[in-house]
C-alpha cells in the first residue's frame, strides 16, 4: 500500500507502449491502399511544425440543457480516397529539391542526381574533400560534387537499391504525405490546402484543450518537479478533495457528506462539462464548421463529443491509473475498480480501451485531426446537410491519412486500425450512456443539465 502523502512516480509507459502514446509518377496512383506496404524510410518534416461546476439538481426531462447538442449514434466513417490526387505531380529530389523524376538507386530523385550517383559509384569517383558542407540545390548542385555526393548517401542513396522509373505505390503516398504536412514548397493547390487545413486544425487542439498528450505523457513519465498526489484509498480522497479538488469545484462542500462514489461521480461529470466546452470550441475553430446550419453543428457535437472525450482521455491514463485536477492528481485503477457497483464499472471500460489505443503510439499532431474527423461525422442521425459534412469529413480524412504516412513511416497500417478505434468508441460511448442512465435510475445522485441534454434520445 502507498503511503497517504506519497509521490507517485509511475512507470515510464515508454518502456511498455501503454501511455503513448502520400508521391507520384503516373496516374494510376489512386485506390491503392492495399499496397501501402514497404514503407520503410523515414520522412524528413515538421511533424506540423473550469471545474468549478456548481451542485445542480437532476432535471425530469433534461430539457434544460444547452441548445448546443442534439443526438450521438453509430458507424465508422467511410472515408472517401479514391479521387485523392490525380498523381501527376513527381515531387522533389531528396538531393537538390529539383523535381523527381522517379524512384532511383533507393530514394526519389532528379535525372541530373541519377546521373551524377551513377557515375560516381560506376567509375569509382574520389572528390577532393570539403569541410564546408555546402548547402546541395537545385542551382548550385554543380559546384562540390563532395557535398553533393555526401548528400546523395545522407539521403539513402544506394547501388544496392538499382531501381529506376516507376515509383512503387507506397512510396508515392509516402511522398505525397510529406509534401502536404513538410515544409517543402508546395505547387499543387490541393496540396496546399490541405497542408493549411492539417494546421489550422492542428493550432486549434493545442489552444482549446488544457490537457493534452504531451503534457499528459510529461507528467505520466515522472518529468516534473512536482508529482501528481497518489489517491488510491478513501483517506487519500478525502486529502485530495480538501486541497486539490476544493480549489476546482466550489461546490464540494455540499457534498462532503455524501459517499465516496457519488462524490467522485460528481467530479466525473464537471470533468466531462469542461471537456464538452473545449470540444465546442475546438469544433468551431474546425474549418467549416461555424458556417453549418445551427441544428447539423449541435446534432454533431451531441453525437461526437462522448466519443472524442474518451479518445482525449486515454492519453491521461496508463495500466495503473489516471491524471485528474489538471495532472496535479492521480487516482489508482484498483481504487475506482473497489468501488461499489455500478460505480466500479464507470472507468474499467475506459481503461481497457486506452491500453490498447495508447499502443498505436499517437501524438497531438495525429490526436488533433482525429477528433475533428470524429466531430464531422456524416452519418449522424438527423443532419440535415449531409453532403456538405460528408465533404468537410473526406478532406479531414484525407489529410489524416496523409499525416499518418508522414508522422509514422514505419506503420504502414496505423490509418485502418485508427479507423477502428472509431467503431470501438462508438461501442463504448453506448456502454457508458447504459450505465449513466442506470446510476441516474437508482441512485440518490443528480446529472449535469448538460449532459442530460446529450445523453437524451442518445440510445
């Protein structure tokens, strides 16, 4: 048992992956991502360079929510890639930036750096050495051939990787992915909008969330000066809730007399109302979105909000428990699971589906796009513009995709089994509404007019 006063210093979740956490040549490029495989070679960009809830009283027909939701149902997104790109841009030379006219000894290249490596390699070439390491482009190229060699190998250049003209299919989308999400210039207006869309979105999670995956994992890791305080019994509680949750929820004086559990359920619930605002916000930022008919913007935030909340929630949990009062705290899986029921099944669920999406590895970068394609879902019941969303989720999943390939070269399936977890969450989101709508039934304890308002007609 750890001691009361206790600093919690958790496992490196790095150690055993339970925290953290496309191109071209010809036109036939589309539909092919049953051969995304071999992607092997990694990608050189920038990786895209309110607690204080008062008590309230349980409404009897939760009709006193906020108008700004309306329904939450299920399907995964059916993302639309074909007719992604036409194909017919070549992309730059991994050497001198020149355009790429294919796929030459391992890496995408120039005719004029094909060239020049071949003949260096055939003919046995030594170039007086530099000490400068001149900067290789496009107009200079041909004033040291010894930087310009050193170039050529830096980038992965091989005479053991002969192979000339057509570009495999996974390395045009791995090349697309790193024009849109690099730093590169960028011809392609597409590609261009694309780039800007991933980093608006991108900019907005990091403004609106106050938690966030890489805070998250800081503290998680043990990187912080201060650690989060351990609660894993009830004397532990009661500290935490006289220090670091008095100063967030004005209104746990009223319920320090009521039992544990539903104490704990009531700081649930002012977690939850914050993280709806921030998703609010987020999906206003989302480009697109503000301009939507009033009812379809509700209908998609009553609908998404649950299922990204417990994406977003994951990235504060490891095996052995979970970041609450902003990181400050940190509350043990085995005490919320020695809960009475029904309250000792609200978070076990939630723990089992984040071991296993933390394992994917994600980052905020890739968390950021995921929760706007979950929030612009085009199958949620009763939307009323539903080709215009349907529009707004193609090109955020397009990007996703395209991200995925570039942040993560090696994991040539993470987009599909990303593309699961949807229809786990969806599974999820179910199975909590079940038991809220239970507790709510049974016991002597009230729901936050806004979450009424969601959970409504929900299932």
């Amino acid at each position: 048992m750890v001691d009361m006063e206790s600093h919690y210093h958790p496992p490196s979740p790095l150690e055993d992956s339970v925290l953290d956490s496309p191109l071209c040549a010809d036109d036939d490029f589309l539909g092919g991502m049953e051969e995304l495989q071999d992607i092997s070679q990694s990608i050189n960009d920038d990786a895209l360079s309110s607690f204080d809830v008062p008590e309230y009283q349980s409404s009897s027909n939760g009709s006193e929510g906020s108008t700004v939701l309306d329904h939450l149902v299920s399907h995964t997104i059916q993302p639309i890639v074909s007719g992604l790109w036409n194909g017919n841009k070549p992309g730059r030379c991994r050497v001198c930036a020149d355009r790429a006219s294919g796929y030459h000894y391992g890496v995408h290249a120039c005719e004029g750096c094909k060239g020049f490596f071949r003949r260096t390699i055939r003919l046995k070439l030594e170039y007086d050495k530099c000490e400068r390491r001149c900067k290789i482009q496009k107009k200079n190229r041909n004033k040291c051939q010894y930087c310009r060699f050193q170039k050529c190998l830096s980038v992965g250049m091989s005479h053991n990787a002969i192979r000339f003209g057509r570009m495999p299919q996974s390395e045009k989308l791995k090349l697309k992915a790193e024009m849109v999400t690099g730093d590169r210039e960028v011809e392609d207006p597409q590609l261009a909008d694309q780039k800007t869309l991933a980093r608006q979105i991108y900019e907005a999670y990091l403004k609106n969330f106050n938690m966030n995956k890489a805070k998250a994992r800081t503290i998680l890791t043990g990187k912080t000066s201060t650690p989060p305080f351990v609660i894993h019994d009830m004397e532990t509680l009661q500290l935490a809730e006289q220090t670091l949750v008095a100063k967030m929820v004005g209104s746990a004086g009223v319920l320090k007399d009521r039992e544990a559990e539903v104490r704990i359920f009531h700081c649930c619930q002012c977690t939850s109302v914050e993280t709806v605002t921030e998703l609010t916000e987020f999906a206003k930022s989302v480009p697109g979105f503000s301009s939507l008919d009033l009812n379809d913007q509700v209908t998609l935030l009553k609908y998404g909000v649950y299922e990204a909340l417990f994406a977003m929630l994951a990235s504060s949990m490891n095996k052995d428990g979970l970041l609450v009062a902003y990181g400050s705290g940190f509350i043990t899986r085995e005490f919320l699971k020695s809960l009475r029921r029904p309250f000792s099944e609200m978070m076990e669920p939630k723990f089992q589906f984040a071991m296993k999406f933390n394992a994917l590895e994600l980052d905020d970068s890739d968390l950021a796009l995921f929760v706007a394609a979950i929030i612009c879902c085009g199958d949620r019941p009763g939307l009323v513009n539903v080709a215009h969303i349907e529009t707004m989720q193609e090109s955020i999943v397009q990007v996703l995709q395209l991200h995925l390939l570039a942040n993560h070269p090696d994991d040539t399936f993470l987009f599909p089994r990303l593309l699961q977890k949807l229809a786990d969450l969806r599974q999820l989101v179910t199975e909590h509404a079940q038991l809220v709508q239970e507790i709510k039934k049974t016991e002597d304890t009230s729901l936050h007019p806004l979450l009424q308002e969601i959970y409504r007609d929900m299932y």
